[in-house]
C-alpha cells in the first residue's frame, strides 16, 4: 500500500467515524453500533471507499488481543475470589445453559456437525461486554443490582472466550483426522506453560528495569512489546493470540506495574477496538439480509428470545433481583458479542462452517447488537428509566497549585473547603454539576471551585494533580466516586485518596481499589443521634459515649471482616449475626459492675425520716 493511499484509507475512516459514532451516541445507542454503521457505509456492500477488508481486518483483530490484556489485567485472583458467586455461579450457568441450547438448535434443527454446533452454541452465548458496560455507564446504572449481575456475567463470558477461540483448531483437527490431534495439544499446553513460567519469572523484573529509565515512551513501548510478544510467540506455535494476551494480562494483574500498563494500553485498546467493529461492519453480507430478509430476522429474534428467556430466571433466582431488574438484565444481555466475531471467523478459516453461514451468523450478532439500544430505552421507558445531560462546557482552570484537590462540591465537599479555607491551604474543587455550581456560586465569588467531571484525565492534569498531596473523594453518586478512583490511582498513584462512602458495600468496592477506611457519610452523625439519644434516656454522657465507641470499634472490626466475602450474601449475614450477639454479650457483661454500682449507690443513701 503506498502512501496515497494509507493515507486516503485512514482519512476516510477518521471521517466515518467522526460523522457515525457522535450520531449513534446522540440518539443513545452507543459508540459500538456507530463504528459498525460506518464500516458498513465505507465498505464494499455501499460505496466502497475502502476495498482492503482483509488488510483492515488483520490490523483491527489487534484490538480484541489488547482488550483482553486488559481483561487479564483486571482480573486479580482477590478480585475474583470476591465475586466468585456472581461470576462463577450466574456466570457460569448463562454460559452453559446458553451454549447447550442454542448448539441443539443448530445440531438438531439445522442439522450441522457437532464441532460446528458446539462452536456456534458457545460463540452465540456470549453477550458484547463493551456494549453492555456502554450502555450501563452512559445510564449510569452501572453500580444498580442488575448492573453488577450484568458485569459479573460478562467477566464470565469474557473468561469463556478464551478456552473457546482456544478450542476452535482442536475441534477442527478433530473433524478432520475423526480424532484429536494429540500433536497440537501438546504444543498448546507446552506453550501455555513457558508463557506463564516466563512471565512470572522475567517479566516484573523487565518492567523495574524499564521504569529506572523513567520514560513515558519507554514504558508505552515495553507494554505493546509484552503484547505483541506473547501474541507472536502464540502465532508462532498455532495457539491463540488473545490467549496469549489475555495471560500476560492475568501474569501482571497483581504487579505494582498494573495501573501503569493499564494506563498505557487504555488509548490504543480503544481505537483498534473501533477499528475491528468498523472492520466487522465492511465484511458484512448486506445482500443476505436483502434476499433472506425472513431468514435473517427470524434468527435474530430466536437468538435474542432464547437468551432473554434463559438470562431472566437466572437473575431472578439465582442472582436474586427484582423482576424489573431481572427484566433489564435479560435485554441487556440476550444480543450477541465481538468475541462471537472472533470465533466464527476462525470457524470459518477452519472449515467448520461454510461462508454463507459464518455471513449469515455475523449478520445476525450485528443486527441483535443494533436492536440492544433501543430495546433497553424501551424498558426503561416502560418501567420508568431517566436521563439527564449537561450542556454547559467544562471550566478552564487557571489556578494556584493545590495541596488538596476535592472531587465532588456537595454537602461534605463543601464542609472540607471551608476548613481548608480557613486554614489558608490552597486546593481545587471539582463537581459535575451544573445546578450545584450555580447554587455555591450564587452565596459569593468562589475562585477555587470548577465543573467538570473529575474522571477525565485532562480535567485531572488541568488541576495539577501531579502536584497535589491529598485527593478528596467527596462525590455522591457511588459509580462516579469508584470512576475517579479509578483513574486517579492509575495516574496519580502518589495522591493520597481520602473517600466518602455511600454504605458498606461501597465501602468495599473502594477498598478493592486499595483505599484505605473509606469514610461513611452517616457513621458518625448516626452515633452521634445514639450517644444523644442515650443520654435523654438517663445513661451518664460518659457512659454513653463509651458504649457508642465500643459499637463504633466493633463496627470498624466488623467492615475488615465482611471485605473477605462481601459477595456471599449468606455469609454476610452470619457475621452481621454473629457481631451482633457478641456485641450483646459485651454490652451484658459491662452492665453487671455498673448495676452492682447502682444498687451499693441505693444502699448507701438513708431512708426518708430516718436518723
């Protein structure tokens, strides 16, 4: 390809991109359906302004492999041991349950091979995880019941993908020699070994070599390099090259360097993931939807009923939310995935499926992907879904340098700006709302004080927040507070983060991010009512505050224990017991000296009329 050329390829999908992907997301139905929409309209089905769809797709498939770096990354064994129910449980049984359905229907009713029944039925059970965590973010529902069900199963289905795409070249050596081919398992698991060998013993210390350089560029460089590596040395020896990444990810996702590579990896990830969908939307058969149209929408409403009907039982049951909430679950999920593009092309590569039908299949995930969106604004119309937007652009900030940067400008916000004030240190306030902002600024000229949404990386280096000590997490909305989290420790990780908590389980959500006693934001108005309220009831205010402390004491005990199986709602609740009645105990046995006291206090005070 010469220059010219590269270059009119790579203006025309910036241009489809700019103009398709701010529509979709204006009428609400995510990026993802706007990078398929202007694949579709570049390709060769419409005008045919990009003709290499092979070139274009062997550098999108990039995207997925990085995308399940960061996958790997994501998934420290804490993390997973945390959510092991939700995951391993609901996960695992959407998955099963799924697979086994939708590969009869092909065996049976379509009469395909085993192998291409077994390949169509797992490739089909998965559901997309950047449409679904787009539309949950956008809805900022991310952090609602049947939004953590959602992301666990989709952590599932993103570890099912692995094994699958892994098993495509078995399933296909096998159909062809009527037997496995023993050779290439092998090799796959020898190869599987010296990457996880490998990357235990030399990568950490590949990193802590690079980070003496103290270089951006370096570590940016050394981060695709592990990528791209281990995706190579799986390419060499036939394996999967999402495999590969997705161990180097797993290998990495408890080293200090995690934030960092994250960080790193998060830009290109992004833009080759919109260039695979863009890829996925030039190679797709417009011509069957027009001569099957019954065929194609026939497939796309069994797909997605099947799905639905297995996924709202298993929220409602297993997962135990409401009927609305299981009702959200099962639209959100009941489309097919990007990985179900990786697996079916490989399929495809393999023999196991013909071309007509691997055409038929992406038609039919793209067109179940497209009616997500809408279907979801639907429900939530009918059970009473909102929206809200801004339209005010964000602040420029021009300021002193902070000592203490505060993230939200609520009522706890604004209670730490004062005292800060006060006390003559300098610091910047950020908050994403308009309303408030207006309202603070309506009592008085406030300098310090900026909208924006404290997430945004720039909003962050803006506020100098390199230079900062103290990062105050004083936001409202639980989700928002664990996003800024997020980014913070990723890209400050010298900042001390200081955060407000909702309740207990968003206590522990901040502490998976590695901060510490997160504050709750009625803790300690709550004990200050009950050492009140004691007191009106007769109990000496010394008293009082000791049997408050105790209880705070206990209570603080009490978080650090749960943190460990904050997930098992049984075992939640028998620790919420078993505090209880050792808090009753402790209570019991501190009122007997205090009842012995009153009694001797009543002895020794003389009767009326006695000498």
């Amino acid at each position: 390809m010469d220059s010219s050329h590269f270059l009119q390829t790579a203006v025309v999908f910036l241009l489809a991109t700019v103009i398709a992907v701010p529509l979709t997301k204006r009428f609400r139905l995510g990026s993802v359906l706007g990078y398929l929409l202007a694949g579709v309209v570049i390709g060769p089905q419409l005008l045919g302004l990009v003709s290499d769809t092979e070139g274009v797709a062997a550098i999108s498939e990039f995207g997925v492999v990085l995308m399940l770096f960061v996958i790997g990354l994501e998934l420290s064994p804490q993390r997973l041991w945390v959510m092991r129910r939700s995951v391993f449980g609901t996960g695992l049984l959407q998955v099963l349950s799924c697979s086994l359905a939708i590969g009869a229907a092909a065996y049976y009713l379509f009469g395909l091979s085993g192998s291409a029944a077994a390949i169509i039925g797992g490739s089909l059970a998965l559901s997309s995880t950047a449409f679904g965590l787009q539309i949950l973010g956008e809805r900022k529902e991310a952090g609602s019941a049947y939004g953590r069900q959602a992301f666990a199963i989709l952590l599932f289905q993103d570890l099912a993908a692995i094994p699958l795409i892994a098993a495509v070249p078995l399933l296909a050596s096998s159909s062809s020699a009527h037997g496995i081919d023993l050779l290439a398992m092998l090799r796959t698991i020898v190869v599987i070994a010296l990457v996880m060998v490998g990357g235990r013993y030399l990568l950490r210390q590949v990193f802590r070599f690079v980070a003496r350089a103290d270089s951006v560029e370096v570590s940016t460089a050394t981060a695709l390099l592990v990528v791209m590596g281990t995706a190579l040395l799986m390419e060499l020896a036939h394996v999967s090259t999402t495999l590969g990444a997705f161990l180097a990810g797993v290998l990495l996702a408890d080293s200090e360097y995690r934030h960092e590579l994250e960080s790193h990896i998060e830009p290109f990830k992004g833009l080759l993931l919109g260039l695979f969908f863009i890829s996925v939307g030039m190679s797709m058969d417009l011509s069957l939807l027009l001569h099957q149209p019954l065929l194609v929408l026939e497939l796309v409403i069994a797909l997605m009923l099947l799905k639905g009907v297995l996924l709202w039982p298993l929220g409602r049951w297993l997962g135990e939310l409401e009927r609305t909430d299981a009702l959200r679950l099962a639209v959100l999920l009941a489309c097919g995935g990007e990985f179900a593009f990786v697996v079916l092309k490989l399929a495809t590569g393999q023999q196991l499926l013909s071309s007509y039908q691997g055409s038929l299949l992406v038609l039919a995930i793209t067109l179940s992907m497209a009616l997500t969106p809408l279907l979801v604004a639907l429900v939530a119309k009918l059970l009473g879904g909102k929206s809200r937007k801004s339209t005010r652009p964000y602040d420029t900030i021009d300021t002193h340098t902070p000592r203490v940067i505060i993230a939200g400008y609520g009522r706890m916000g604004q209670i730490v700006a004062r005292v800060l004030r006060a006390q003559g240190i300098p610091f910047v306030a950020l908050d994403h709302s308009v309303e408030q902002l207006d309202l603070v600024q309506r009592f008085g000229n406030v300098t310090d004080i900026f909208y924006g949404d404290p997430a945004r990386p720039e909003l962050l280096r803006a506020a100098q927040a390199d230079k900062a000590e103290v990062f105050v997490l004083a936001s409202d909305d639980p989700e928002s507070s664990l996003r800024v989290a997020r980014v913070v420790r990723r890209q400050y990780p010298h900042l001390k983060i200081i955060a407000r908590a909702r309740n207990r389980q968003h206590v522990w959500r901040l502490m998976d991010l590695g901060i510490d006693e997160p504050v709750r934001e009625t803790l300690y108005s709550s004990l200050k009512l009950t050492r009140k309220a004691l007191e009106a009831l007769g109990l000496a205010p010394e008293r009082a505050a000791d049997q408050v402390e105790r209880f705070r004491r206990q209570d603080a005990e009490l978080i650090k224990l749960q943190y460990a199986v904050y997930d098992d709602e049984a075992k939640l609740v028998q620790t919420t017991r078993e505090a209880l009645a050792d808090l009753e105990k402790l209570f019991e046995a501190d009122a007997e000296p205090a009842a012995a006291r009153i009694r001797q206090r009543d002895a020794d005070v003389p009767l009326a009329g006695s000498d």
